[in-house]
C-alpha cells in the first residue's frame, strides 16, 4: 500500500516539463538532474516534494520525448505513484521499466481530487482511495508480468531477481 | 482482415494472426539509440549483466542530440557511447553525420515490414518507409538490443486517406498540422496511424517523413505509409476512418504551447519573432531546405533575425552544398549549422532567451522546450519559416512563390 500527498498537475505534462533538455544534456546524473524536476510548470516544486507524494494529473500524463529520465527524476525525487486521467505510451512503459506505478483512473476522481489530498493507492487490490475526500476508484489491474515488474522496483530489478531475461 | 500493423506484428511474433489488444512478443529487426537516451542504455545493459548482446549487428548509435558536444557532461556521455559501440562492435554514427532518424533513412536502415524500436518518440518517422517503427525509452531498448525481442500490445489502428492535391505554398508538414488540429496531442495515443496516399501528385518519400514523424505528437505507437507485400486486406478493421481533402488546406501554424494548437498561419501574422530555425527530423531534409532557399534567393534575412539552417544529415549536407542550396541560404544571411538535432531538444545551437519567440520547422513547441520556459515557440513548415525570416514576423508564404 501506498500513501502519499497529491501533487495535482493538469493536462498533457510533457516530459520536456518534468525535465527540461537544458537540464539533460548538462547532467551526467539523474539525481543531478532530479533537482530540476518540474521547473518549467513551477521552479518551487522540486523544494516541496516529500518522499511519498502521489502526482495525479489530467490526460496525456508524459507525452512528448521518450526520455526515460522523466520517470527516473520522478522516482530519486521521492514520487511513489502517478495517477492520471491517461497517460502517453512511451511514459507509461518507462514508468513500468523503471518501478513507478502509473494508474490510469477515472475523469471525475482527479477532478475531485486536490493539492495536498492524502492518497492511498493499493496496487494488488487495483485501487486509489482519496483518504481525505472519502472517494475511491478502481484503476484496470496491471498484467501479471508488469506488477512483478513493479514490485520488483523496474525491470532491471525483475531481470535480477529472476536470474534470467525471460 | 488485418491492417499492416497487424500484419508485421504477426509476421514478428510468428503468429498467424494478432488482435488489437493482444500482448506480443515480437522480434526487432532494427534497434537504436542517440546521445539522449544510449548513456542511460548503456547502463541498464551493464545492469542486467550479460555479455553478449544478439541485436548487435542489427542496431546503430547516434550522436546527435548535442553535437558536437556543447558541454563537458555531454563530452563524457559520447566517451561512453564510443567506448561501449567499440567493444560490442555497434555501429556508431558520430558527431556530424546527422539527425538520427535522416541518417537510419539515407542508410536504408529501416524496412518495408520491419518492426524498428529506436529510443526516441520520433520513431515513428520510418513508418514512411513502411516500418512499424516504434519509440521507447532507454530499458525497452536495452531489452530489445540484448534480446532481440521486446513486448508490445497490438494497437488499434485508424485509416487515414490524403486525398486531393495540395495548393501552392502548402505542404506535407501543413496536412501534418491539420491532423494534429483534428486528433490532438492524444487522438492516436496507443494507436497506429496507416496512411493511404492518395494525393495527385503523390507525396515524396520527405514528405511523407514529415507526417509519419509528427504523428508521435498525435500520441502514436507507429504511422505507417503500407508498401508491398505489407499492405492491409481489404476488409482489414480499423478503429476509425479519416479522409483528409488537402485540396482546400493553407498554411498552417502551432501555437505555443502545444503543438496541436494550429490555426492559419493568415491568424497569426505580424508576431515578430527573434528566431527562426529551419532544421530537425521533421522538416531538415534536401526538399525542405530547397523550398527556403527559393524563398531567401537573392534577398536578405531581416536584421535582428537569427535563421538557424541545419541540415538533418551530413547527406542532406552534401546534396544542398552540390545544389547551391547552402551557398543561396548563407548569402541570404542565414546561420549553417553542422548536422545534428540543434536548438528543437534545447541542447544547444540557437537557445532562445526570456521572452524570446521562435517560428520552428520541428516538431514540438512545449514551454521551455527551446530554451527559457517564457519563449514562445510557434511550429510551421519551411516555406512559412523562410518567409517569417525574411519579414522578421510570422507571414504567410504564398506571396513569396506565387510566379
């Protein structure tokens, strides 16, 4: 079980937005990098995020460039779970790859959620639960395979466990 | 019954026949990786801990995004893509032979019928060559490039048919912004787009580049322009069916910050812009350079106006220089960059500053995307950008080729 603080942000949050490429091509490191997490939406962010905070946002969470280091800036800056109205393909599967969880629920539950709301998210039970505005959603449950990649922490971590690629 | 998505994915994963839906395991035929996405590659590769890795032979490096190497932190992340194509015997395409996606296309890198995963979101680009050409991030391309395969859920597919003939002045990056207009950034998310051709005169092989690229904007698994033997039944079954008359499409133009927010370029007149840049994936090609060139022939840049001209691939390069394309473009006071991805990945090359705007032949307008979070970017097609360089604010192009 998750639980964490609502980051809210809106529609279409590119990966540019979560990481800026001035920042990318200036950075050996992703932890580098992770200071500047959010800057373009609002420089303040990254000093605000706690370790456990739950982004939820509107459609197209991740469009944009393929950069892998969007999710991976997410995870070194302490973000357990992105919750979202949809999210873009190529996100979606770094996300997975890398162990964030990326729920993909229901229009009215992010519209009623907000800034700083306590969220639960259980991944076996495939629900995000609203802690403080007593509302939950069922999210579709991930394919096998893909929750033990999240378990696992990310695919690497999964390739490791289980000895073997396939 | 099947569309070509369908049927290379089926081909791939050595089934009969594959559902939308359905999860595959499908063999890659072409993998790659460029100097924003291989370094983190490279170290998933090291992490998994193999020695040997099957796509090898079947796989390119780029270094593209940020070259030649603006910053010391790039310098070592080239050292390391260098060292890592050495010792696993990768081809690697260095500093100066381009844009990846235009080098994988004068190499004929990519195939009728291949499934092509490269780790960039542009990917879908080599569609236009028939591909089922899929962008992924750095894991994915590690899996695909140590295993040779990599998952993926069959996609819905749309149909959608170019029909009539374009008017002068309007080009294949304008039916890409009328697309983008009617899909929206996520009117195509997991889906495949298959185009049907069936304009008069047909589009060129650049052309059609430009569309298959700018549906990953349209949130785009792949984009796909079908060539035999890879081409649909039939009663192939499509999610939805769009016929695009470009007969009656103009100039067109995205606004910041999306590029989904197009309108007439007519809409958008007299913004004056800081910069111009006439380059990238999307429109850096011999054809698009040749529509500036005619435009900026004999006059000057307007003073106060960088134009950033950089050619998608030393070929590119090669062929303008042959054609006095580069010698036309420079007397007309525009800056030659050597080939790379230049100021569109806001690496370097053309930075913009607060409150700067830019008319860009590229593919995203996002805030801070080129720069300063308070630029404005605005995406049109080269013709619209020579002009605007010309006028030093946004102008419609047609005056400048009527006659």
């Amino acid at each position: 079980m998750l639980r964490g603080k609502v980051i809210k942000l809106g529609d279409d949050v590119n990966t540019d937005l979560v990481i800026a490429g001035r920042y990318k091509f200036r950075s050996v490191s992703v932890e580098d990098m992770a200071k500047h997490i959010f800057e373009d939406i609002d420089p303040t962010l990254a000093s605000r995020i706690k370790p456990g905070d739950i982004v939820v946002a509107g459609k197209n969470f991740g469009c944009g460039s393929s950069r892998e280091q969007a999710p991976r800036v997410m995870v070194v800056a302490g973000i357990a779970a992105v919750v979202a109205k949809s999210f873009a393909r190529i996100f979606f599967r770094n996300a997975i790859n890398v162990g964030l969880p990326v729920l993909a629920v229901d229009e009215k539950f992010v519209d009623s959620t907000f800034e700083a709301d306590l969220l639960e998210v259980d991944l076996a039970k495939s629900t995000v639960r609203n802690v403080t505005r007593n509302l939950e959603v069922n999210f579709k449950p991930f394919p096998q395979q893909l929750l033990q990649i999240l378990e696992a922490g990310g695919l690497v971590s999964y390739v490791k466990k289980k000895g073997a690629l396939f | 019954m099947a569309t070509t998505a369908e049927k290379i994915l089926a081909k791939a994963s050595e089934a009969k026949r594959v559902e939308p839906g359905e999860f595959v395991v499908a063999n890659v035929d072409f993998v790659f990786a460029h100097d924003g996405t291989a370094p983190l590659m490279i170290d998933v590769i090291r992490e998994f801990g193999v020695t040997t890795l099957k796509l090898a032979g079947k796989s390119a490096l780029f270094i593209d995004h940020a070259a030649p190497s603006p910053s010391l932190q790039s310098s070592i992340l080239h050292k390391k893509m260098r060292e890592f194509a050495a010792r696993y015997g990768i081809k690697l395409f260095d500093v100066g032979e381009g844009v990846c996606h235009q080098v994988v296309m004068d190499y004929y890198l990519a195939q009728p019928g291949y499934v092509v995963v490269g780790a960039d979101s542009h990917t879908t680009i080599h569609g236009a060559t028939g591909a089922f050409a899929v962008g992924v991030g750095s894991t994915d391309a590690a899996f695909a490039l140590t295993t040779g395969r990599l998952w993926f859920k069959v996609p819905e597919t749309i149909k959608v048919t170019l029909k009539g003939k374009l008017e002068l002045g309007v080009f294949s990056k304008d039916i890409a912004l009328a697309l983008l207009k009617e899909l929206g950034t996520d009117g195509a998310s997991y889906m495949t787009i298959e185009y049907h051709d069936e304009l008069s005169p047909k589009l060129s092989q650049s052309a059609k580049a430009t569309i298959s690229n700018l549906s990953a904007e349209m949130g785009a698994k792949a984009a796909i322009f079908p060539v035999e033997p890879f081409t649909p039944d039939r009663d192939a079954a499509y999610f939805s069916e769009i016929d695009l008359d470009c007969s009656c499409l103009e100039p067109l133009i995205a606004k910041p910050p999306l590029p989904s927010n197009v309108v007439p370029v007519s809409e958008v007149e007299n913004i004056e812009v800081n910069e111009v840049f006439i380059g990238s994936c999307t429109n850096g090609r011999l054809e698009d350079l040749e529509i500036a060139a005619r435009i900026l022939k004999g006059k000057k840049v307007r003073e106060g106006v960088r134009c950033v001209v950089i050619p998608a691939s030393r070929k590119v390069y090669e062929k303008a220089l042959e054609n006095n394309i580069i010698d036309t473009l420079v007397k007309a006071g525009c800056v030659i960059g050597p080939p790379t991805c230049g100021p569109c990945v806001g690496a370097h090359m053309g930075l913009l500053g607060p409150e700067e705007t830019a008319l860009s032949t590229a593919n995203r307008n996002f805030t801070g995307r080129m720069g300063d979070p308070s630029a404005k970017i605005f995406l049109a097609s080269p013709a619209t950008a020579a002009a605007t360089a010309l006028e030093g604010k946004i102008v419609d192009p047609r005056k400048y080729l009527r006659g």
